[in-house]
C-alpha cells in the first residue's frame, strides 16, 4: 500500500477538495474510537464539509455569459438575413457559401437591388 507523504493543496481542484474531506469525514463518522474522542471537532468538520457542499452548488456562470448569448444569437440572425438577401440577388443557392464568402466585407453585393434600398 502507498503512503501519502504530501498533499498540495493548491494543485488541487475545488471537486478533489471536495470529495477528499467527503471521503474524510466518511471514515471518521464510521469509526466510533475517533468519533467519541473528537466529537466535538468532528461535528465541526462535518459542519465545514456541508458549507463547502453548499458553496460549491453556487452558480459558477461567467457575468457576461447572458451577453455572449444574446450577441451570438444577433449574430446568427445577422447571417440568416444576409443569406437570405444573397439567395434573392443571385436567385440561386447553389454555392451559396462560397457567394457569401466572396461577398463579406465587399460592397458589390446587390448594388441595385436589396442592399441599395437600405
């Protein structure tokens, strides 16, 4: 059987921390020699242990999270319109990514048509 000699505990993630002391207070709670002596500081620990438990259920979604969504989505509605606009110009859809691709950043996109009137 190996033995730990070292814990590093800043190597180690909040999910490994946490199943550790899980583990921990698993064993000290079925071990009644350890229980009866340390009571107290077992009641601790295991009060410590459901802290954790409940600071780790917190949310962890990044603040700009809703914005990066709502951007994506403007995004993709964006790109739906601008096929759509390519698919009436050109009047086909075949090759359609490769006319879009031709066309982004380009102004000679339906000079006469669609694009001119806005």
């Amino acid at each position: 059987m190996k033995e730990i000699n070292d814990i590093s505990l800043p190597r180690m993630n909040n999910g490994a921390h946490f199943t550790f002391v899980s583990n921990i207070l698993a064993r000290v709670e079925s071990d009644t020699a350890v229980k009866s002596k340390a009571a107290d500081q077992v009641s601790n620990f295991k009060a410590a242990v459901a802290a954790e438990d409940e600071a780790l259920k917190i949310s962890q979604k990044s603040l700009l999270t809703d914005d990066i969504t709502k951007a994506d989505s403007d995004r993709d509605a964006l790109y739906a319109g601008y096929k759509k606009a390519v698919i009436f110009c050109t009047g086909r859809q075949v090759g359609l990514d490769s006319i879009c691709y031709q066309h982004e950043g380009s102004q000679r996109a339906c000079k006469n048509t669609y694009f001119a009137t806005y």
